[in-house]
C-alpha cells in the first residue's frame, strides 16, 4: 500500500524532539536557556525534549521546531538525536559532543530523498547507529530506508526512530502526548532568557554588518 502523499498541512508543521543520553541535571540547565516552550519526559534510558509550540522570540526566529532543530546540545548534555519535521522535511539532528558545539544533520524531503543543503554539516547512517546504541548491522537498513522517497516526513521520522531502537516514536506526530507521560514537565521560555537571545541576535548581525560580511 502506498502511503498517504504530503498535504498542505503536512508542509506547515514544524514539530519534533530531542533525546539526549545526556545527565538530566545538565538537559534541564540546557533547556532553561531556550526560548521554545518544551515538554522535558524521561522515556527508557534517553531524555526527551519535546517542542510543545512557537519560540517565543521575535522574527525571524519564530519558528519553534526550526530554532530546537537549529540549537546544538552542550557536550555535558550529549550525546544526543532530534527528529524534526520542519517546512515538509524530515530532519535528524545528531549532537556528539566534543569541544565543538556543532549540529550535524541528515536532511530528507519527500520525492527528493537524501538531499545535501550547502552548508550544512552532514552525517551518515553509521553516525546515527552509534549515537543511539544500535547493533551495527543496523546501517544498511537504515540506508535502505533513507531512500525510500514516497512516505509522508513525520513516517520517516518514526521509522528511522525504530530502526534505530528509540522511543518516543508517537511524539513526533502527537506531541501533546509527552505531556501525559510520567515524570513530564513543562518548560515556559523565561522573559529575561528570550530576551537575551534576541539582544545577542542583535549584537550578532550588527558585527557582521561592521565586518562586511553581511550587506
């Protein structure tokens, strides 16, 4: 049976979370400095953190799955995986730790399959084995399903999650459920945080503005 083909609606979600093998301690001391609300759920030896709705800071940063995908684990969180559904695509965000606070992604789109964004960090199918503790001749499923191009973002999210052994699989698509779960809190970004970021966003451009790098 061939599934459902991607909707209008599947186009505007931007929705997703992040598991992290991480200590809780230093999850929620990562998630207090967001500026995306957040359920934050124990789920089977992984900490979830799941994007509950829009950031809360000003354009154009507002899209709530977009910043969460975008925002790198610290290297006391890590390692840790995020599965985003953003713009109708499917991104995998991989978080190694390491001195380097970098993102690495694997970015999948319906019809396209595997697609390679300039700039963008990749990762590879053995790179997602090991972070999530999969037996290694995982990868050439994983591989398989990666090029499968007919199934809907969120499916492909869910299958890679349980090729991979993870839980939380039903989140993706039903994030409000994280909220029911045991152990679930939470996290409303704070004023003074949101603000912050948008001071630094600021800062940012206003250098780069002064160094040429930005017209």
């Amino acid at each position: 049976m061939t599934p459902p083909p991607t909707t209008a609606s599947d186009a505007a979600r931007s929705a997703g979370l992040l598991l992290s093998a991480g200590p809780r301690a230093e999850v929620d001391t990562w998630v207090g400095a967001s500026v995306v609300p957040v359920t934050v759920v124990p789920l089977e030896g992984w900490t979830a953190v799941v994007t509950r709705g829009g950031s809360q800071a000003g354009p154009p940063y507002e899209d709530g799955g977009l910043v969460s995908a975008c925002r790198a684990l610290p290297a006391r969180a890590a390692p840790g995986l995020g599965f985003f559904e953003v713009d109708g695509r499917a991104l995998v965000t991989v978080h190694g730790g390491g001195r380097r606070r970098r993102v690495r992604w694997v970015v999948w789109e319906p019809e396209q399959g595997l697609l390679r964004p300039p700039g963008l960090d990749l990762a590879g199918p053995a790179e997602l084995v090991r972070l999530a503790g999969a037996d290694p001749g995982t990868r050439d499923e994983l591989v398989e399903l990666l090029h499968e191009t007919r199934v809907r973002p969120a499916l492909m999210l869910q299958a890679v999650m349980a090729t991979l052994g993870l839980p939380g699989t039903r989140l993706v698509e039903e994030p409000a459920r994280a909220d029911d779960l045991p152990g679930a809190v939470r996290v409303v970004p704070d004023r003074r945080q949101v603000e912050w970021f948008e001071d630094a966003v600021r800062d940012s451009v206003r250098l780069r503005q002064e160094l040429g790098v930005l017209s």
